[in-house]
C-alpha cells in the first residue's frame, strides 16, 4: 500500500471510530433523558436481593447503554452511601449481562440506513418542541452515527487483506492454539485498557472481523480479553473512594477474570458450540444480521459479526449467572481480601467527578445521595448541640463532635457545589437544570444550619469556661425553644423524602406555617421574658447576653429550615403568603356573619 493509501485508511478508520463514539455517547444521554423517571425508580428498587440486584443492573446498563457509567455511578452511591456493597456487586452481575445488548446492535444489519435513522431524527429534534420527541430525535440520530461510524471502520479496514506485512502481524495473533488464545485474550485487554472504551474495542474487532482481516476464532478471543480490560475504568474511578468502592472494583475484577479464565480451557468448545448454534438458527434471525451485497467480503463467514454478539452475551450471561449464587461467598472474600484497617466508609465523601462517564441525570442522583448523607449528618449536629446546651457541665468530648461535623458538613457542600457546579456545564434539560440549582441551594441551606448548631456549642462552651448560670426558668424557655426547633427541622427533613418529586398539598403548607409561625412567636416570648428577668436583677446580664444569642441562633435555624423546604419545592413564602390571606378572609366572614343575621 502507497503512502496515501495508509493516511486514508488512517483517517476513514479514527473518523469511523469518532462518529461511532460520539453516537454511543449522545445515545447513552438520550436514553437516560427520555427514562430518567425510570432510573430514579430503579435505584429506589435496590433491596439485598441478590436477583433483584442483577435485574436492576440490566435495566440500567441497557438504557445508559454502558457498563462503564454503570460502575462509575455505582462508585459514586458507593461512596455517598446510598448503595451497599452486595447491592453494588449485584448490580455489577446485572451490568456485565446488560452491556452485550451493545455487540446486537452493532451487529444488526442497518449499516447501510444509518444516514436515513439521521435524517429521521432530524425532524423531531429540530422541528418538535416537546422535549421528549426531541430526545427521540436524538436516539434516532445517534443510531444512524453509531451505524454509519461502524460503516466507516469496516470499509476503512478491507484494503488491508492486499497488505502483506498486516497478513504476516495477523498470523501471531490467530487464535489457533493456547498460546495464541491468550495472546488474543492480552492483547483484547491492553488495547481496552488504552481506549478505556469496551464498546469501540468490540466495534473495531467486529469491523475487522467483517472486512475479513480476522476469523472468528480470533475475534472471539480478542472480546473475551476485552471483558477484563473494561474492568479498569471502574477501578480507577473507586481510588480515593471508600473501602466499599473499592471491594467492588475487585469484585467486577474477579468475576470477569475468572470468567475468562475458564473460557480459555474450553476455548475450543465454546467457539464450535457457538457457530454452529448461530448457523443453525432459523433464516428469520440469521437475516437480521447476515452481511450482503456492499457490506459482504469475498470469502468471509456471512453470519460472522452475529456470531461475535452471540458469543459475547453467551459468556456474561452464563458467567455472571453462574457467580449469582455465590454472591455472598464472593462479597466475604473481597472484604477478606480488602479489609477495614479502620476506614469508616460511611465518612468517607468522595463524588466520582468523572463526567465523561456519567450522564447529567446520574450526577444529579449521586449528588442527591450526597445531599441524603448530609441532612443525617445535619440531623446529628443538631441533636448533639441541643443537649450540649442543656448541660449542667461541660463534656468536651461532645463539643469536639460538634465541631467535626461542622467541618464535614464544609467538605460535602464543597464537594456538591463543585460538583454539580461541573455537572450545569453539561446540556441539561430545563426540569434538570432546576433540580441542579435546588439542589445547591439545599446544601448551603443544611451547612448553614449547621453552622448555627456549631454557634449553640459556642454560646454554651463560653458560659462553663466563665462560670455562668441561667436561672431554672431560662433554662425551661431554652429547654422548649430547643425541642420545638428540633421538631420543625426533623419534620422538614423528612418532607424532603417524601417529596422528593412530589408537590406538598395545603395542609401540609399550613402544618409547616403554623409551626414556623409559632417557633418565632414564642422566641419573641422567651426573650421578652428573659429581658424582664434581667432588669430584675434575677439574671446575670453576661448570661442575658448569651441567653439572647441563643434565641437568635435558634431562630436562624428555624429561618434556614424553611429555605430548605422552599429549595426543594420551591413558590413557599408565595404560597405561605395566599393561605395566611385566605385564612384572614374566612376569619373576617366568620365574624361578620352574626352581624349580618342580627341585620
């Protein structure tokens, strides 16, 4: 081959490459736009239920369209603690059977029609205002790039077979003996490992299977050591991540090592059983995949890149099967394998960060888990600083954890700030855009609190290193203010759960206004109180002081809890602000009615 001939071949192959990615990519986005309601509820279905676990993992590698941003996703609830580590290596199971849905449609004979799937979604996309025809759209556009990019690979790769020295490199790896088997199987692993991308590896390995530069043998070999290499990209993204993480990294590392291992062994069995289950099958199948006219080459296996697919799903479906029972097993040795040494995972807060692995809606659910561990640790603060306000003697020991968990709460809204801050650069839809900047405010809203809670510590701290006392009845005032705060927030806190989605009827607004409303009427209460207290001489003027900065603390506590809640639903003081007058109106009519009948 001439010199121009390599650079168009060079450029035809990585374009190829380019314009399949790109579409892997933006079908990936589309499919999670349009079911993103449906993620939420898969995640929401994990239970330790090994099955359920797996099944989930099918569900969401099918509709991401990538076992890559399944693992890093699991990294990412691993470390926010929404996922337990034998619910992740469930849903790893569920990922790698999941991921083979890929090999079918690369092999699915539409190349040809990948610029009408184009032009189809064309319409919709730019013509329709729905935001969910216009995901279609881009479903249908991103097929015809996935189809037309594997078009651009295959036809890239056909002058080579004139080649002689590219015929000679091929004999070292063709899979005829054990030692070219795990050739094949290495060489599979090292290239995925440096495109980080399982799918454009098993792209150019069933491209080169059909411009007949590889046998099937050899094919089958190369995706088999392309299961361990996409293992990698999991790996990387649970360093740094909590002990959990990183078990289930080597988990994933396990399964599909040993998987391959034993498919070695039987190498010869396993590829004559699949070509002769694919050659068998019924003409209606094998015509849905079988090369002709332009796409056919002379003298190679017509049914070869079905043959590939058929492979592929026959070892992780049999594979991750056969590992489901011994789950548990498996989930001991890892633990055994990584132990502890000290780690509290559940401290550990780590976002994976890594966008380019992740959709704008998966990062929104790990920052919501986030946002999940912060409200409990919020939840502890508070419950800490309200009983360190009600001692009688110091325990440092107590001041101490309040004062971590201030500097913990600092680090997590760091971290989802930064993070989601990243995550709006992304082409987000307006519902996602809205819940990105919600959830943002809601993690300065719960640090604020908290940085209260740290101020209670402080005021209370003060009074034991200068001696100071308040009176039985300012402590009974401290005492109710403190339990009817505490109250209010925990009641707010579990209204982000339930309303997660959901809008809050006019009941529930009128429960939050009466006690908001009632907190300030009876802070204003105890300090009057306590003021009159103070001129009386019943009270120390310096413990008056911090008594009063008390109140104040509580009362922002109260103000930032109502933030919280208008942050997740959002129109609160405009709806607070319609109920109050409705409720005068009906107050007044009821008044004016016994007038009205005296009349």
């Amino acid at each position: 081959m001439k010199a121009e001939d390599w650079f168009t071949l060079a450029y035809t192959v990585v374009g190829g490459l380019g314009i399949f990615l790109f579409g892997m990519k933006l079908l990936s986005e589309s499919l999670q736009a349009l079911a993103s309601d449906f993620i939420r509820k898969l995640i929401g279905w994990l239970t330790n239920n090994r099955a359920v676990a797996m099944g989930v993992g099918v569900l969401l590698t099918v509709i991401v369209q990538s076992s890559s941003v399944t693992t890093v996703m699991l990294v990412g609830f691993i470390n926010a603690g929404l996922m337990t580590l034998t619910q992740a290596v469930g849903v790893i199971l569920g990922a790698n059977i999941g991921t083979t849905i890929t090999g079918w449609i690369i092999a699915f004979k539409v190349g040809k029609y990948g610029l009408l799937l184009v032009g189809a979604g064309f319409v919709p996309f730019f013509f329709m205002k729905s935001i969910r025809w216009k995901s279609i759209g881009k479903v249908l556009i991103a097929l015809g790039m996935v189809f037309l990019g594997l078009q651009f690979m295959s036809g890239g790769f056909k002058p080579l077979s004139k080649t002689n020295d590219f015929q000679s490199m091929l004999v070292w790896f063709q899979a005829d003996s054990m030692l070219s088997v795990l050739a094949c199987v290495a060489l599979g692993c090292l290239l995925t490992f440096i495109v980080q991308s399982s799918s454009a590896m098993l792209a150019i390995t069933m491209s080169l299977a059909a411009a007949g530069q590889i046998d099937y043998q050899t094919a089958a070999a190369l995706v088999l050591g392309e299961n361990i290499g996409t293992t990698i990209t999991m790996h990387l993204a649970a360093i740094g991540g909590t002990i959990d993480a990183k078990r289930a990294s080597y988990a994933h590392i396990m399964f599909n090592v040993i998987g391959v291992s034993v498919m070695v062994i039987i190498f010869p069995w396993y590829t004559e059983f699949v070509e002769s289950t694919v050659n068998g099958a019924p003409g209606i199948v094998s015509g849905l995949f079988k090369t002709s006219g332009e796409t056919a080459v002379e003298g190679v296996d017509t049914l070869i890149m079905m043959k590939i697919a058929a492979g592929h799903s026959l070892f992780n479906i049999t594979n991750n099967l056969f590992f489901l029972p011994l789950l548990p097993l498996l989930v001991k040795l890892v633990v055994w394998m990584k132990p502890d040494k000290g780690m509290k995972s559940k401290k550990r807060l780590k976002l994976s960060g890594d966008l380019t692995k992740i959709s704008p809606e998966l990062a929104l659910e790990e920052a919501e888990g986030e946002i999940r561990l912060m409200r409990d640790v919020v939840m502890d603060s508070y419950r800490d600083a309200a009983k360190y306000v009600r001692l009688t003697a110091d325990q440092p020991d107590l001041y101490q954890n309040i004062d971590h968990l201030e500097h913990v709460t600092d680090n997590i809204q760091m971290e989802v700030t930064l993070f989601l801050t990243e995550v709006m650069q992304l082409s987000m839809t307006a519902d996602q855009a809205r819940r990105g900047y919600s959830l943002i405010r809601i993690s300065d809203e719960l640090e604020s609190i908290v940085d209260y809670c740290q101020n209670l510590a402080k005021y209370r701290a003060r009074m034991f290193r200068d001696k100071m006392v308040f009176t039985n009845d300012a402590q009974s005032d401290l005492n109710e203010l403190l339990e009817r705060t505490g109250v209010f927030l925990e009641g707010a806190v579990q209204f982000m759960i339930v309303h997660h989605d959901a809008e809050m009827n006019d009941e529930e607004v009128r429960e939050l206004i009466r006690q908001s409303d009632g907190i300030g009427e009876r802070a204003d209460e105890i300090r009057d109180a306590h003021l009159e207290r103070v001129r009386e001489g019943r009270c120390d003027a310096l413990a008056g002081m911090v008594f009063s900065d008390i109140v104040v603390a509580l009362r922002r506590i109260k103000n930032h809890t109502v933030n919280l809640i208008d942050a997740r639903i959002g129109r609160w003081e405009e709806r607070r602000d319609a109920l109050r007058n409705l409720e005068r109106k009906e107050t007044k009519r009821i008044a004016a009615a016994p007038a009205a009948g005296t009349n």
